[in-house]
C-alpha cells in the first residue's frame, strides 16, 4: 500500500468515525410537526343554512382545535377519548404533549353538542394545564348534561 | 457640535428639569366635588377635595390618611372603603407602568411616581383594614389582613428584622383565637413572643383586646451628609413621645382593675428598621451623575472665563471662539446638573401612631366602655382621660383608643405636592 | 443682527453670551410657566373585561375572577359526575353556602362570591338532579310560614308543609395559601389551594371532594423596592 492511498483511507475512516459521532438521539417525544400538519382533517361542517357551503373548514366535532398560533408547532394532541360517567355525563379525555424543551401552560374549553349538533349548555370555562419540557399532560372535562350530550369540540389556546 | 446643539441640548434638558404636570393639583368639576363629599363628615371635606385634586399619584395616600380618619370617627363602612381602594392599589403589581419608568429616569423625580407606601405604612394599612374587619365580625379576612400585612414586612434588607411586626403577628393569633382556633393562635403568639418578651399574651377565656394608640407617625427626610443635605438619601425619624396608657377595667362585681397597657409595637422601629432599598442604588447614581456635572461645569466655565480674559487682554479672535465654546459647554453641564432629579420620594402617611399598647382581658357584656388616662414616659399623669366603648363583635369584644387625634391637621399630606402648592389653602367649590 | 460684526472684538464676546443667554433664557421660561398648566389628557375610560381572563389593568397574586369562574365551573361538573350527588331516584337535598366555607389564606375575600357562584351555576345546570336548600334564607322563610300561620297573610298556592326543609348534604371548604418572598428583588409567589367537600349531615362522610389550586408570581417595579 503506498503512502498516497494510506492518507486517503485514512482521511475516509475519520470522516466515518466523525459522522457516527455527530449522530444526535432527540429524546422523546419526536413531534413531526409537518406530518401532523397534514393529518388535520378538513371538513364541511353544517352550515347556518341546510346545504349551504360552511366558512369553517376546520374544527372539526369530537376533537381538539389549536386556535392559538403561538402553540400551533409546540403541542400535540396524541388523542381524545370520550366515555359515559355513572351519572350518565360525559368525560372527556385529551392528552398534550409539549413537543418543546420548554416550559408551556396551555388553557382548553369545550362545548357539548346535542344530536342536532346544537350546544347543549354553556361551554365551560377555560382550564389551565402546565406541562414541563417534553411531557404530556392530560386535559379532563366532564359534560352538564347526561343523554342530550352527542358531540363535543375542544378549543386550546396558549395560558397566558 | 455646533452652538445651536448645544443650545437646543440646554432647552431640553431644562425642559426636563420642571415638575411634570401630575405633581401639581388638577380642577375638579364642582359637581364631582359635591357628589364625591355626600354623606361624608364634614370635618374631612378639605382632605377629601384634595384627594380629588391629587389624583391617582396620591390616592393611596391620601386614601389611607382619610381611611384611617373615617376609623377613629366611627364611620366604618367608609373607613373600610377607602382601605380597600388603598389596598388594592399596594396590592396591584407595578411591572409596566408608564409613571414608574419615567421615575427611573434622570430628569424626573422619585414623588412622581404613584405612592405606595414603605413597608411599614402598607402594613399598618392592613393592620385598620384588619381591625376594621374585627370589629364587623369577620376574623377570617381580619387574619387575612394582619398576614398580609406581615408579608409586606418581608422587604427588610436584614434578615433578623424581616416579618417582625409583632402587632399584626399577635393579632394574626387573636383573630384565629376570636375563631375558635386556639392551637394556630397559640403558634402565632409563640412567634410573637419571639419579636416582644414582654407583653402578657392573651389567656384563653379572654375576650377583649384593648389596643391604644400613642404619639406621631414618624417623619421621613432627606439625609444629611458631612458638609451638605443628601436629597437621594431617605431617612426616618420619630415623630415624638409616645404617651404609656393606663387603663380602668371594671369587673361584675362592680371592683375596677387598673393596669398599665404594654407596648405591642414601635412603629418607628419598624420604618427604620427596613435598611437600604433597592430603588436608593438608582437615586444614589442620579446624584453622581448630578455631582460630576456641577463639577464638569464649573470647570469649563471657570476655563471660559480665563480665556476669555486672555482673549480679550491679547486681543485674539481664536481664543475667543474657545472660551464661548467652554462657557456654553460649562452652561450645558450645569444645566444638566440642575435637571437631573435625584432626591428620594418623602411623602408619608402623617396621622399613623408612633406607638401601639395594648392589653387583653375577659370584660362582661354588662361593661360597655372603660376609661383610659394617659401617663407621661416618666409614668406622671398628664390629666387627660378618655371613656372608650367596647364594641362586641362575634365571639370577641374591642376597645380602640388613640391619644391624639386620627383627623390629620393640614389636609394635605406632607411633600404630597409642590411647595408653593403645600401652602395654598384648600377651598370647596361653590355648588353650580 | 449681523453676528460676525460681534465677534471683531473679544470685548464683544460677553454681549454676545448674554444675547445667547436671552435667547435661551425666553423659551425656557415659556416652558417653566407651561409646567404648571391642567394635565388635559383623558383617563382611562372604562371598559368591559372578560371576567374569565386576567385582568388586563391590575394583577396580583390572589384570587382574581378567572380562578373564580374556572373553580366554580370544575366543582360544578365534577358533582354533576358523581353518582351519589347527582344520579339518585329520589334527587337528595344539598345545602350549598358560605358557613362552613373558612378562608384561612393571605387573600382578603367575601366567599359568597364563590359559594354562590356555585350554587346558582349548579342549580341551574342540575335541572331537578339535586334539590337546594336556601339555609341562608332561613330567616326569611320563617317569617313568612310565621304570618301565614297567624292569618296575617294567606296560605298561598303551595301546599304547606310541617317544618322547611331538612338537607342531606352539606358544602365545607377551605382556602388556604402559602407566600414566598425574595427580600432582595421583591418578587412575591402566593401558592392557593381551595378544597371543597360535600358532608352527609347525618353520618358526617365526605361523599364528594374537589380541589384547585394555583400559583402565581409577581414582581414589582424597582421604584417600589
């Protein structure tokens, strides 16, 4: 082996070796901002006049809207689940995952609907939920009313 | 820089030198003045029209003082008015305000800020917003009041003199006591003792607090250095003797104890007692910054001046331009020494006590007031007495006694305005 | 004025400061006199706020009406939940007020405004799940069965019963607080915690509790420290 061909494996060895070094292990949770992006449902909702195109595209029932842009690319929402309580209300569940290495306080709502899709009772009042640099928390409500419940729509936005 | 720079840099910084617009009385409409002072007594309509002219710079102030008044005339409901406005004031949290950042600055002065009070005068806001709740039976926001009060005591820059104020400590305890909550009072009164050996803490079957009131707020002013007033430097003192109370108790089977109160607190030990404040480091720089100016300007000027002279006797165009250069440069600093603004803010709450006594005892129902004289500090009689009614409230009775009195003299507060403006008498506008 | 005919002599140099002098002297003097002039600037007028956001003007470390209307609103769905409380064939009778509601915390408040924030939230929303019992109109009711009773006034339409109503359960709570204070800087930490239970005023169980609790910091400007 000459001199000329030792350097240049030599040079393709630590260029290997300082690659494999630069190899960075994000911990959880890896949020991938764009795919989730893509996987925001856009809907027809019901209009104010029956088959009448709605304004509102998004905001779908039976999930969680980010209203807030300052937190659009900071949390997820890895899923809602909804369930039947013995008094016959209903409780909600929405786990949050602040997806940043920072502190975040979000505040959510939610609205109940009724079959017809109406609100059935005052939307609740804004709760406040604190999640530390890369943790989920979860976000509960529980409905007023009992069988009028059908639906439900969460809003979050950033706590202020 | 050029001759008009200079001068236009000299009308400014003389623009600033004047007292902004907010430290001066503003014209209140007569109609708010009248519908402002109904229903009020009128022993306090000249400090309520000043209030109104004040504006929200003094409304604390102003608000306690009269609050204060409003307590030791009775009028309870509206002493605890004026409390709540002061209070919620001190407690609202000064982080973005347009006046308290101009008061930082160099040509505006430290009274130009919106009072709220030194650690001291908060506290004994809390301390009648607490009685005031004592006395119409709710001793869970009277406890509220007196820990809040203690709380604003947490500023003292030594840590011995931190939360010490005994008066709202006992107090704390005696409204948990008046509750029923005898072992959190009985902690509290363990953490008195820590801050006043002396005073007889209240027994269990007791069931009235005797607090009285002696002698004068104390003063504040500006310090004094070796050769020279500090004007940056704020200094308490205190406001005179405070006269020892003795009090006439009388029991059901007709005997009279008389007992000598003991002192609760100094309130005058608690304004001094607080150290250095963070805002005296800022006042301490504008006075350097004014001192090197004077001295800046009083060579340039004094350089201006010589070469002037040599100007003049040699006849020389070129030195004249430089000596015109230096005394204008000389005026410019001299101009800055007088706009900077460093003396520290000395307005305060004027009808405060000097000291608090008190005392505790079980008084029958039948007993509906007892009699208080007051002794001199060597102990001799100075022949005044007064008769004070015990009013009951809840599980717990109160007796409030002042030597002097709570109605401040002068309706303004001191330094609560300009000194030309101190001295004007305060008229109540004829009804439109 | 020709300025430079000024400056052939030195001698002219001290007419020539006192012109300036003069020059300068006016305006400043304007200025001085306009110091004292009416501060004719407007107030802040009032406003409408959104009781269940902070408040824009003043904020403290206490309890604020956001903290209200957000305790009320959780307290209110979580005993409609509860199965004991609201999911009774016979609806059971709660007395829901401020008289075993003890505030032991730094924060001066009237508890009415939560308690009856509640009750009335609750009443509306339970819809015949729960029966209220206005002990705090006790008196008044009392009056009034009294003249009915002594034919002062008539029975009215509602049938009359032999004593006012007993309650099953009954509302108790504390709010308590725990302060922090940076002597140095001034920055203030209030640490809030409101419990809430609902008492069986036969056997003395706690058959529902909720709680809430927050934390907030503050720090005044430097000219106040």
């Amino acid at each position: 082996m000459n001199r000329h061909a030792i350097v240049k494996g030599s040079t393709v060895l630590v260029m290997f070796l300082s690659a494999s070094a630069c190899q960075h292990m994000e911990p959880a949770p890896i949020c991938d901002m764009g795919a989730i992006a893509s996987q925001r449902t856009l809907v027809s909702v019901p209009a104010a006049v029956p088959g009448g195109a709605s304004p509102l595209q998004e905001m779908p029932l039976n999930s969680v809207s980010i209203t807030d842009h300052r937190i659009l690319n900071k949390v997820y929402v890895r899923n809602v689940t909804a369930r039947r309580t013995p008094s016959g209300t209903v409780e909600l569940y929405a786990q949050v995952i602040n997806c940043t290495d920072h502190p975040l306080q979000t505040e959510a709502r939610t609205q109940f609907y009724d079959a017809g899709q109406a609100p059935a009772e005052p939307v609740s009042a804004w709760k406040r939920l604190y999640l530390p640099p890369r943790t989920s928390n979860i976000y509960r409500e529980f409905s007023l009313g009992t069988t009028s419940i059908h639906a439900y729509m969460v809003e979050m936005r950033e706590g202020e | 820089m050029g001759k008009r720079h200079i001068l236009g840099m000299g009308l400014l910084l003389a623009a600033a030198a004047c007292a902004p617009t907010r430290e001066f009385e503003q014209t209140v409409d007569p109609g708010v003045v009248h519908a402002f002072l109904e229903g009020k007594p009128s022993v306090l309509h000249p400090h309520l029209v000043v209030t109104l002219r004040q504006g929200q710079r003094n409304r604390v102030l102003n608000d306690m003082r009269i609050g204060l008044a409003l307590f030791s005339l009775g009028q309870d409901t509206l002493a605890a008015e004026f409390f709540d406005n002061a209070l919620t004031a001190i407690e609202a949290v000064y982080a973005d305000n347009p006046e308290a950042e101009k008061a930082r600055g160099l040509f505006v002065r430290e009274v130009n800020k919106d009072f709220k009070g030194e650690p001291y005068e908060r506290a004994m806001a809390y301390y009648y917003r607490g009685l005031l709740y004592m006395r119409a039976g709710d001793y869970e926001n009277a406890h509220a009041s007196f820990t809040s009060g203690v709380l604003q005591d947490t500023m003292a820059e030594q840590e011995h003199y931190q939360a010490d104020f005994g008066l709202l400590i006992l107090l704390e305890g005696w409204a948990n006591h008046c509750h029923g909550k005898t072992a959190e009072s009985n902690d509290l009164y363990a953490d008195f003792q820590k801050h006043n050996a002396d005073f007889p803490l209240p027994a269990e079957a007791h069931n009235t607090l005797i607090l009285v009131e002696t002698g004068w707020s104390p003063v504040k002013a500006h310090g004094k250095g070796k050769e020279a007033e500090e004007r940056h430097a704020l200094r308490f003192f205190p406001g005179g003797e405070a006269e020892i109370p003795r009090l006439s108790l009388p029991s059901e089977d007709g005997k009279t104890l008389d007992v000598t109160a003991s002192a609760i607190e100094d309130v005058f030990f608690q304004a001094s007692t607080r150290g250095g404040r963070t805002f005296d480091v800022i006042l301490k720089g504008k006075a350097q910054f004014k001192e090197a100016s004077g001295a800046i300007g009083d060579a340039l000027l004094t350089a201006g001046v010589v070469t002037g002279t040599v100007a003049y006797t040699h006849d020389n165009q070129s030195a004249g331009y430089a000596a015109l250069g230096m005394l204008m440069a000389g005026l410019v600093a001299k101009g800055v020494e007088a706009a900077v603004q460093d003396e520290a803010d000395i307005r305060y709450w004027d009808n405060l006590p000097g000291t608090v006594f008190g005392h505790t005892a079980f008084l029958p129902k039948s007993v509906e007031s007892i009699d208080v004289t007051f002794l001199n500090t060597d102990g001799t009689a100075n022949g005044r007495t007064q008769t004070v009614p015990v009013v009951t409230a809840g599980a717990c009775r109160l007796v409030w006694a002042r030597s002097n009195p709570a109605v401040p003299f002068a309706p303004r507060a001191p330094f609560s305005a300009p000194e030309q403006v101190m001295s004007q008498p305060v008229a109540i506008p004829a009804r439109k | 004025m020709d300025v430079h005919s000024l400056h052939r002599s030195p001698g002219n140099i001290k007419i020539l400061v006192g012109a300036r002098l003069v020059w300068f002297a006016i305006p400043v003097a304007v200025l001085l006199s306009g110091c004292q002039s009416v501060h004719n600037a407007a107030g802040t007028p009032t406003t409408y706020n959104d009781p269940s956001a902070p408040p824009p003007l003043a904020q403290g470390v206490g309890i604020e009406s956001q903290d209200i209307i957000g305790m009320t609103d959780q307290m209110m769905r979580d005993i409609l939940s509860n199965p004991r409380l609201a999911a009774q064939q016979k609806p059971p009778r709660v007395i829901i007020d401020s008289e075993y509601f003890v505030n032991e915390s730094a924060s001066r408040i009237n508890k009415n405004i939560i308690t009856d924030r509640l009750r009335v939230e609750l009443n509306r929303a339970a819809v015949g799940r729960m029966v209220f019992v206005g002990r705090h109109h006790a008196g008044m009711v009392e009056h009034e069965r009294k003249i009915k009773r002594d034919g002062v006034a008539d029975k009215g339409t509602v049938a009359p019963t032999a004593a006012q109503m007993g309650g099953d359960y009954r509302l108790g709570g504390r709010i308590t607080s725990q302060d922090a204070r940076a002597p140095k800087t001034g920055a203030a930490t209030r640490f809030s915690q409101i419990t809430f239970e609902m008492i069986d005023l036969e056997s003395g169980e706690i058959v529902w509790s909720g709680m809430y609790a927050f934390s907030k910091s503050q720090q005044d400007d430097v000219i106040y420290r």
